[in-house]
C-alpha cells in the first residue's frame, strides 16, 4: 500500500487531479445507486426457462391472466441490443406485458442469452462470449417459441420486438416463410438499414475501438453507475435512445439501473458492420436480411418515433415497404399524426406516454388480427 500511494504522490500534480477527481466520480455514483428509481417494478406471476440445443438457458417470464382465451394466441416480447425483460416491464405504468395482461393476453417475456436471468458467458464453461445476431436469430428464437407453443399448445403465437428485438423477427421469418410457429409481426424501432447516420451514431463508431479489448462489455455496471444523473445530464445518448420530451429524467434513471445488460463485443462487431457499410446482414456476409423480407407473407405491424435516431422513419419504412406481406401497417408515432409528442427509441415502449398511446394502438391492430 505505501508503495502504491508513493507512485501516485511522484506523478504530475495535473494526473494526481484526474485520477482523484475521477475516483470521486466514481464513489459518488456508488454511494448514490438507489436514489431516483424507487418506483412499483411490473412483475410476472410465472417464470419459465428453456435450454437451447447449444446449452443456455433462457428466461421468460409469463404475464398469464386468470382465465385464458382460445381466440387470442400467446405473445412473446423480445428486447433489444444490451437490454432485458425490463424494457416490456420497467413499471407499473410503463408495462406493455402488464398492459397486454389486463386485455386477456397470455404473455411471456423473454430474455436472451446473456441479458436478466438469462444464462451469460463464464469462465470455464462451454458459454463463451463469442455471439452474436445470428445466434439469437438461429438458436435462441426458435428454442423461445417451441417452448411457448409446447407449453400453451398453441400453434402459433404473435412476436412483438423492439429495436434489436424487431430486427429479430425480421431476419427470423425472413428465413421461416411458413411463419416458423409466428402468427403476427409487431416491429417496433426496428430498422432493416442503418444509411441514416448522426452525429450520435458516429460518435460511437469513432470511440468503438476502446471496448474491443475484452470479449464482454460491462454495460450494465457503467448504466447502474451513472443512472443517477443520466436523464438530468446532456449527452450524446440522449439525442440517440431518447427524446427528452417524451420520457422524464427520473424514468431514464430507472431504464439505466434495471433495464441495462452485458453484452459480447461479437454482437457489438456485427452491429458496427451494419452501420459502416449500412447493409443489415448476417455476421458471415451470405445473407442479406433487408433483401429477404420479401419472404414475410404473415400481418406485420411496423412502428416507430419521428424523431427516433437510430430505427429512422425513412430507415423503417424501407423495411416496411421491402415486407412481402399483403396485410400491414405502419404507424410514425409523433405530433403530426395525432400523438401528443415525437416518439425517440428507447421511450416509444419506456416513455411517459405509452399507456396511453403507443400501447393501445398496437392493441388495437392486435385485436383486428
């Protein structure tokens, strides 16, 4: 320890600043951890878990209403990139499971490997943080939905994704014509083309190469740390995740500390691949999933915020128009189509809104199917 505290004391005075303002920083986000997300967290009455044919096991947790309807199919919920079951449940007044639950629907809100209570990565076991889109698309989707149809035994079910989560659902009925055991497509903030770049985007690009020195970043631990002043602060995150006006700061610090995961710099590749040369495509090059959405002949509902950043309304609307299907529909949700604000990405699903607009909007199209 005193050699310790006499190398720091021969650094230059101006590091010996940084390091301890940077130390205080970082003590001062522990010891606050807890002060702005104290609020009624949605809960599932049931957990379920199924292992996938490589060995991990998955979470869901099911919203199952007392008694169950025979007209109306199961739904899964689907998170997106670094995110858990949290996004669908953050709060008693933000809960898309809970309000689904309410209208008669069996729901189950699922993890994938490495986000909640899902299986990760860990050291001396075959669960290696080497995975990627492709893997959630190949391995994980259909081990969620066989598991849901066996348990239910129900053919098919409605999949309803978000961001990372829509993508999903893109690329896994692209590559299952006959539906796969998927009756209804609700994307939301889901692009199938990354052209539309921003100073946020590029930002993120440039700085990428700083977390490529370990197979796992460590998301959940940096959110849990700064979520105090995160909604409060002006960030480039704020101008990419979120529209200010439509999710107040105090909900952002509870989306930092609950609904945040670890993620694979594998995924974080295949994504950086996607916005460098715009192309939504798998991790070896051979399939191109915006060109097979031709091949998605189920209904599909397609959303997202006019001002939202990354799931852009032209980038969304070239997925749309790319469906092959007969019957969809697509909903801008902002001021100039009836909303009361711009929707972002994150709050189109998280805002403060949702109950009220985003929520039965969907349900209502879910009702017509």
């Amino acid at each position: 320890m005193k050699a310790s505290m006499s190398e720091f004391c021969q650094r230059p005075r101006s590091q010996r600043g940084w390091i301890t303002v940077l130390t205080v920083v970082l003590l001062t986000c522990a010891f606050n951890t807890g002060c702005f997300w104290i609020q009624s967290v949605s809960t599932a009455n049931e957990r379920h878990s199924t292992e996938t044919r490589d060995g991990w096991k998955l979470a869901m947790h099911r919203y199952k209403p007392e008694q169950l309807s025979v007209e109306k199919e199961p739904v899964l919920l689907v998170h997106g990139f670094a995110s858990n079951r949290f996004t669908w449940s953050l709060s008693s007044d933000r809960s898309f499971a809970t309000y689904l639950l309410e209208k008669g629907y069996d729901v189950w809100v699922a993890e994938l490997r490495g986000s909640g209570e899902s299986d990760g990565s860990a050291v001396f076991t075959d669960r290696k943080a080497d995975y990627n889109f492709d893997t959630y698309m190949k391995v994980d989707l259909p081990a969620l939905i066989t598991y849901i149809r066996y348990t239910t035994q129900r053919d098919n079910l409605t999949y309803i994704g978000h961001s990372l989560g829509a993508m999903l659902g893109y690329a896994y009925l692209s590559t299952n014509p006959d539906g796969g055991g998927v009756k209804n497509l609700v994307a939301l903030s889901g692009p199938s083309n990354f052209k539309d770049r921003n100073s946020a985007i590029d930002f993120i690009m440039k700085v990428k190469g700083l977390f490529m020195v370990t197979p796992k970043i460590y998301a959940e631990l940096a959110a849990k740390a700064a979520a105090n002043n995160l909604g409060w602060t002006d960030t480039r995150f704020d101008a990419l995740l979120w529209n200010n006006e439509a999710i107040n700061p105090r909900a952002i610090s509870m989306v930092a500390y609950n609904s945040v995961s670890n993620f694979p710099t594998t995924l974080l590749e295949q994504a950086s691949d996607w916005v460098s040369t715009g192309e939504f495509r798998s991790a070896d090059k051979l399939l191109n999933y915006e060109e097979l959405l031709q091949q998605i002949e189920i209904p599909c509902f397609v959303g997202t915020g006019k001002v939202d950043a990354i799931a852009t309304p032209r980038a969304v609307k070239t997925a749309f128009d790319k469906i092959g299907s007969k019957d969809k529909e697509l909903r801008v949700f902002g001021t100039a189509n009836g909303f009361a604000v711009d929707y972002g990405h994150l709050d189109l699903v998280m805002g403060d809104k949702v109950a009220l607009e985003v929520f039965p909007t969907v349900f209502t199209w879910l009702e017509n199917h």
